[in-house]
C-alpha cells in the first residue's frame, strides 16, 4: 500500500468524528457527575466546584417528610404499573408478533401510539374522563393512566424477543405431542423472559420518572417524586434536591448493573 | 376455517390474547382522547354550549401563534443537536471492540434512565451563575461578570438535547450496524475518500435509521415539560406549559383541550412527514 504522508482526508474525517462523539460522551455523563458531586456539598447554594465536603444534604432528605412520602407513592405506583403492563403486555405481544392480518396491525398502531403523541394532552384527557365519571384522583387512577403510557416498552421488548425466537423449537415441541400451553412454559416463557425483564425494567423507571401524566392525576395526598421536586426547583433552588438527585443515580446505576447481568440489557436494544 | 388452520400453526397466538389491553386501551386510552376532543368543542369554560369558539381564539390569536412557533422550533433545534453529535457516537460503536461497546452503550442508557427532573437539575447546576460554565470562563478570564446561560433559548436546546440523546442514539446504532460492512470495504477499495463514503454510501444506508432517531428526539424535545419549565424558566412559553397553565391555574378545560388537540395534530403531522421520509429512504436504500 502506498504510503501518502498526508492523507488530508482520512485525518480530517476521523478527527471529526473522534471530536464529535467526544463531546457527545461528556455530554451525557458529566451531569450526572456534576449532580452526585454538588450533592456533597457543605454550602446553601449550587456553586461548582463545592466550597466544601459534608453529609449535610443528605441529612436533612433524611428528614424531609415531603420527599419521602412522594418517592413511596412513586414506587408503589411505578411497580403496580409495571406488573398491570407486564400482564397485560406479553399477551398482546404474543397476539401481535407474528399476526399478519390487519387487526393485528392495528393493535400494534394503537398499542405503540402512547411513545409519539404528547402524554400531555393524554394527562389532560384523562384527568377529564374520571372527572366526567365522577372518580376521583387517587393512586389507582394514577397506575392505570400510567400502564397506558408505558405498556408500549414491555410489548416491544417483547415482541423483539418472540421474533429472535426459533419457530422450529415451538414446532418440534408441538409434534412430540406438548400442549400449546405446556410448550408456551417451557420454551417459549425461558427464551422471551429476558425480553419482558428489560421491558418491565424501562417500564418501571419511566413510570417512576414520569411527569406529564402525574401532572394531572396527583393531588397533595398522592404526591409523585418527580412532581414533588419539580415544585421545590421552581420555588427556590433547593439543595436538597442534589440529594435525592444522588441517590436517583445511584439506583439507577444499580438497576442497570443487575439488568445488564440478568438479561444482557445494552444488547438488547440495539 | 381460518380459526383451524391458526390452530395449527404453533407460532402465531391467537389475537384474542390481545383483547384485555385492548379493552384497556378503549376504555382508559381511547375514550379520554374523545372527551378531550369533546371538550375542546365547548363555546366557554361553563360549557353551556358547543362550538369553534377555542379554536377560533387560538388561531386568530397571534401570541397562541407564535407560542405553537417556538414549540415546533425548538424540536428542530434540539433534533438538530442531537443528530450532529448522535451519529459520531453511533458511528464509533459500531467500530469499536466489544468491551467499548457495552461502555457505550451503558453511557446511552444511564441518561435514558435517570429521572428527567434530574437531568434538568444537573444542567442548571451547570449553567447557573455559579455553575461549572461561569466559574471555569471567570477563572480562566474571559469574562469578568457571569454570564447569563440558564433561562436562555440556547442553553435550553442543549439541555434539552443532552436530556433526549439517547432516543437519537439507539435507532442510528441499530441502523449503522445493519450496513453490511463488505460494502464500505468495497467503496474504500473503489478509490473512496472518508468524507464521500461517508456520503454517498454510509449517510444514505443509515437514512432509515436518522429518521426513526429524529422522531422520537423531536416527538420528545417539543413535549419535555420539565425542561421546558426549569430551564426555559417561563422567559418563553411552550406548548406544553401553555395547555398546563390553562387547565390548572386557569381551569379553563374547553380551551386547555384545543390547544391539546391543535398541540396533538401537529405532532401526528409531523410522525407523518417522517414516516413518508421513511419510506422513500427505504426504497433508496434497497435501490
């Protein structure tokens, strides 16, 4: 090969990519770094770098009442929603799969359209439904409007999954004589449960995290985390927030490790 | 007839398996979208009687105008963003060994799972009067008084571009790594250049996938509420908070759902356009 000192345009090329996606790699981590770092700090305000080192912070999260009682609220609606989702989910992942006719197509239009309209309006149109019903606001109304929005992570977890799925499995199986059921527990639940874990994990974390649907459904007496300190934010810059921030990312950090171990998650979703 | 011949092939389930989500979907998805576009058709917050009257006052108020404008814009600019620096990092997964990949790919999805007020949070850390930004420009003496980044249009579009990267990301990735990699090692023998490769082949291959990544980043950009709210820091408004503000502070329901509905067909305008972009780029890319 001949070797050209310069090759102005492989170098420019190749520098501009490497520069590109270097930015585009601290953009996404420092953040989060910023945040757990500010979140040790031993001042009242957010100056970066900290003044100082202390615990203070997470001190006072550990007596605030408000926080607290929303992060609980926030789970139990998250991990209700995920199973509602997961139930509901893998049975019309399974229908939709592999259906060719059109109402299967349809259902899947239907079932993904949560991801692209602005859950907003949906938050809206849902606080106005039950209040046309005369139900008032509570958690259950906050899990269902919450199942509609994220049920379309499990189905297309799962629906990847079915589609990786060897059919010649399911057709031996069904020619020794299995039951549909018998081989769906089996085969078909051991190789798709990967699928349906890493939905389910999306599931949960959008569901704690989410705003625009809460925005609607919530009152005092069923406050959501992300709610909750949106509110503190808006009011004065609370640093407390850094806190709860801090631990955010710790068990974020921590799902995604187990996840990742469980199911094998950063391939998945590629 | 068909019922025998789905029962006897064992890999399609029957549809009726979908039938409890879809009740679901009628009831709880289908039916509030309905009231929605119900109430937007009533004449005043009283709803004494129906009609055009909130679409009439949104489309012929100049201000409702320019409020969908700078919402519509500012998912260009995000997407913008996003794309710029989401395919280099799309493009690098796919050319690294397989420990960097996983990294990536970790380095993605934290954001995408860290909560969005979190996110937020960090980037007024950063861009505060006393953020890292002002601080390290202060140090380093090019300015002497802090600059005004948080509230500002731009410091938000980055902001909000950081908060959405990964939606961009994933789909590009999926979409790089499907380009049989014969074909750019043909182009390079062929006497390619990087830059015209790049062009010609790799840019028009991945083009199914950029679509797919500037939609859900621009579905998500216009509809990042919280962002919006503490970043934007109602110097500007959005569609987003305008439908917020007028529902809850306002409780005018009849005027909150049309700006819902205006809000909701502009967004199912917009999935449109991209999914015709998508469908000619796959025709491109299979010619």
């Amino acid at each position: 090969m001949a070797l050209r000192h310069v090759d102005f345009d492989t170098f420019s090329f190749k520098s501009v990519m490497a520069v590109l996606s270097a930015i585009a790699i601290v953009l996404l981590i420092a953040p989060s770094l910023i945040v757990v770092i500010v979140s040790f700090t031993s001042a009242y305000s957010l100056r970066f770098p900290p003044p100082g080192f202390s615990f203070r912070w997470y001190v006072a999260l550990s007596q605030d009442w408000q926080l607290q009682f929303a992060a609980w609220n926030s789970v139990k609606v998250a991990l209700a929603a995920t199973i509602l989702s997961v139930v509901l989910g893998v049975g019309a992942a399974l229908a939709i799969a592999r259906s060719r006719s059109l109402a299967g197509k349809i259902a899947d239009q239907l079932f993904m359209s949560p991801l692209v309209l602005p859950a907003l309006a949906f938050g809206l149109a849902s606080l106005m439904f039950f209040s046309v019903l005369g139900v008032p606001v509570s958690l259950t109304t906050l899990i269902i409007g919450h199942t509609v929005v994220i049920v379309p992570y499990v189905i297309r977890n799962t629906v990847a999954a079915l589609t990786q799925l060897n059919t010649a499995l399911l057709e031996s199986s069904a020619s020794l004589g299995a039951s549909r059921f018998y081989t769906f527990r089996k085969i078909t639940l051991p190789l798709i449960r990967p699928g349906i874990l890493s939905g389910g994990f999306i599931c949960f974390m959008s569901s704690f995290d989410n705003v625009p649907v809460s925005l609607f459904l919530r009152d005092a007496a069923t406050d959501m985390l992300p709610i909750r300190m949106w509110q503190n934010l808006e009011g004065n810059l609370d640093v407390t927030i850094a806190a709860v921030s801090g631990v955010l990312i710790a068990f974020t950090i921590a799902l995604m490790l187990l996840m990742e171990r469980l199911t094998g998650f950063s391939r998945r979703l590629a | 007839m068909a019922d025998t011949a789905a029962g006897r092939d064992v890999t399609i389930y029957p549809l009726r398996l979908s039938a409890p989500l879809f009740a679901f979907f009628l009831v709880f998805f289908a039916a509030p979208l309905l009231i929605l576009l119900w109430m937007s058709f009533q004449a005043d917050p009283a709803m004494t009687h129906a009609g055009l009257n909130q679409y009439a006052a949104f489309l012929g108020d100049r201000f409702s105008l320019s409020v969908l404008a700078a919402t519509l814009w500012l998912g260009v600019e995000v997407t913008a963003i996003c794309l710029l620096l989401g395919y280099p990092l799309a493009w690098l997964y796919t050319r690294s060994p397989p420990w960097a990949r996983t990294a990536i790919m970790l380095i993605v999805l934290l954001p995408l799972l860290t909560s969005v007020v979190v996110r937020t949070f960090a980037w007024i850390v950063i861009l505060g009067r006393q953020g890292i930004v002002n601080e390290t420009l202060l140090a380093l003496g090019f300015i002497q008084t802090p600059l005004k980044l948080l509230y500002t249009e731009g410091g938000m579009a980055v902001a909000i571009a950081q908060v959405q990267m990964p939606l961009m990301v994933l789909p590009l990735i999926t979409a790089i790594t499907r380009i049989e990699p014969n074909l750019l090692d043909a182009s390079f023998a062929l006497g390619g250049g990087h830059w015209r490769v790049f062009r010609k082949v790799l840019l028009p291959l991945s083009l199914p996938g950029i679509l797919a990544g500037c939609m859900l980043t621009y579905a998500a950009a216009i509809t990042a509420f919280i962002s919006q709210s503490l970043i934007g820091g109602g110097q500007k408004l959005f569609m987003p908070m305008y439908i917020y503000q007028q529902a809850s502070s306002l409780q005018n329901w009849p005027f909150a759902s049309a700006i819902s509905i205006i809000f909701l067909a502009a967004v199912l305008v917009v999935v449109w356009i991209f999914n015709q972009l998508g469908r000619l780029s796959r025709g491109m890319a299979e010619a």
